[in-house]
C-alpha cells in the first residue's frame, strides 16, 4: 500500500548539511564588515557666489547629487566618505574650479586639475 500525501508530510526531514557539520569542518568565511565612514567637511570661501556643488569621485561627477549649503563666509558641505583617495571639484555658478584649500592635486583629462582628498 502506497503512504498517503499526509504520511510523506510527517516524515522526518534530514538535517540539513550546516548541522551535520563535524568539529573539525571550518564554518564558512563571514563577509568583511564595510569600511567605517569618516565625516569630512569641505569648505568654500565663495560669499558672493548663488549656487555651489561639489562633484567628484565618490559621486560619480554628478553635479546636482552634492550641492552646498550657505555659510556665514562662503559655502559648506559635510560628506560621510569610507577611506580611500578621493578626486573633486567645485561648480561654481555653473564654472568648475579646484578647490584653493586642497593639499593636494592632480592633472585632468580637460586640462585642469582636480583635487585630491585622502580620507
């Protein structure tokens, strides 16, 4: 006689391969925990300017993710960046300039050069 549908359902089902696991048998490897972010402030001294952005590496140049805020004498934004070597500019009323107060640059495929930022 065959077992009913409800019989196959009450079976015990073989644990599964993790619990079967012996004492020596490595478990696998957990993923690396994301690098922590580090908040970075960048400022520009730009009182009379009407819109500023930054655009750079971590945004992928687009100029409208990264605008500014206005500040008491110029322009701010604070950015939470994971460690690395990052390359930015500022857009200024529609004109991209470097920014004067980075430690250091680096040329440009346009010419120019952009700034470099090192978290």
């Amino acid at each position: 006689m065959q077992p009913r549908h409800t019989d196959l359902l009450e079976r015990e089902t073989p644990a599964s391969p993790s619990s079967q696991r012996g004492p020596n048998q490595r478990t696998q490897a957990k993923p690396r925990e994301k690098a922590k972010e580090k908040t970075v402030d960048l400022v520009l001294k730009q009182p009379n300017a009407r819109s500023v952005c930054v655009a750079g590496s971590f945004n992928d140049w687009d100029q409208k993710k990264t605008p500014m805020q206005k500040a008491a004498d110029g322009w701010k934004v604070t950015l939470p960046l994971p460690p690395g070597r990052y390359e930015y500019r500022f857009i200024v009323d529609g004109q991209w300039i470097s920014d004067p107060n980075a430690r250091e640059s680096t040329r440009n495929d346009f010419g120019s050069t952009n700034s470099v930022l090192v978290v």
